[in-house]
C-alpha cells in the first residue's frame, strides 16, 4: 500500500517550487537588463561594426585614433599626379617635368590629338589660358596621344601645333605610357594640378570653359597664400 503525502504539504511544496522559480527568473532578467544598457552606451550612443562588416557609425575610442586635420597621418584627399611617362619627344621646348614644377607652378595636363575635332575646339581657349595665366604660374602642357596611325607622325604634330597657334609645351605620347599612366580613355582631357602635385579637377571632352578657368584662378590664389 503507498503511502500518500496529505493535501496540504502537497499544497505548501508547490507553491515553493512556484516562488523559488520566480525568483530565477527575475535574478537573470534584472542581470541581462544592467548588461545591455552599458554595452549600448559604451560609444557614446555610436553605432559599431554590423555582422556584414558595414560600417554605421564610429565609436569614441575609433574618433580619437582619427588624425587631425592638417596632421602627418591624414590621408590626401586628391590624388597624386603621374609623371610624364617615356616621351617619344618635345614640341616648344627640349624638356618637361610634373614633379619639378611642383611647388613653383600650377599644371594644367590636356590631352589631345590633332585630329580630332573636340581638340580643336578646346584648343583656342587653352591658348588665351597659356597667355593670360602663364606669368602667375600656370603651365599648361599638351599631351598629344595620337589615335591614328598619321597622327604618330612628329612632322604632322610639329605643324598642327604651327597651325593651332600652341606656345606652351607639347609632349609626344606615341606609346600611350602617360595616358595609362592617368588611367585615361578620353580626347580631350583636361587635369589641374595643385602646387603640392595632387589632381584637384579634371574634365573630359568639350565645354565647362567658365568652370575650368575659375578653378585655375583659385588655385593660383591659394598658391599665393601658402607662399605668402
């Protein structure tokens, strides 16, 4: 015969499971609730790195490590200019060089080929910018990379530049090196070199003359400030 466990102990041990069980429960949610906050404030209230690896917000300990304006650490915001890049000749001059005009000049880089009738209609304005600008220390240099097999010609080139009224230098690109070297695929193109070397526009075929002439004043006035 079993024994049995009279009514009222029975009644008593279920609710001490019940309280004890509550009370485990509210230990790890008071736990998990003091963790969570801490984590999330951590930052200032900045959001981490997501799983994928996104970026949504930096943290304060990420802010600090973050160089100062004007610092040796900062990253340039431009990018450096290449070099003029194996030379089949000149026209207007025996030499030319990027990175000697660097700190003395404001570079103006076009690339063109002489027959190709964008080209031809930059080129006037490209003249008056020579003329008007050189003496304040802009130096426009052509870069006549040929499409054609005629254009690769210097006697061809050597006339067209007669015939387009050019006085600044002309560099012969025949072997394409300073066009991939700029990573280029258009006639014509134009980049301003700043006098620290780096690229601070650039634009590809006809027209923004107004826009491309302002941005070749500006440069010249900041290179008077910091040499001032």
């Amino acid at each position: 015969m079993r024994s049995m466990v009279p009514g009222p102990i029975l009644l008593v041990l279920v609710l001490l499971l019940i309280v004890g069980a509550t009370v485990v429960i509210e230990t790890r949610l008071s736990v998990a609730g003091t963790a969570s906050p801490s984590a999330a404030q951590d930052d200032g209230g900045a959001s981490a790195v997501d799983p994928t690896g996104v970026s949504r917000g930096r943290t304060t300990s990420e802010k600090a490590r973050e160089p100062r304006r004007g610092s040796r650490d900062e990253e340039p915001k431009f990018r450096r200019a290449a070099e003029i890049v194996a030379p089949a000749g000149f026209i207007n001059t025996d030499s030319v060089s990027i990175s000697e005009a660097r700190g003395e000049k404001i570079v103006l880089v076009d690339f063109w080929t002489y027959a190709c009738y964008n080209c031809q209609n930059t080129q006037p304005y490209l003249n008056a910018w020579h003329e008007e600008y050189a003496d304040d220390g802009l130096l426009v240099i052509g870069v006549h990379t040929p499409e054609f097999g005629f254009e690769r010609d210097p006697a061809n080139v050597e006339r067209a530049v007669r015939e387009a009224s050019i006085e600044y230098p002309v560099v012969l690109d025949n072997g394409y090196a300073t066009w991939n070297a700029y990573d280029q695929r258009y006639w014509p193109a134009m980049y301003l070199i700043d006098a620290d070397g780096y690229i601070r526009y650039k634009h590809f075929g006809e027209g923004a003359y107004g826009e491309t002439e302002a941005k070749i004043r500006e440069l010249l006035a900041e290179s008077d400030r910091a040499s001032g």
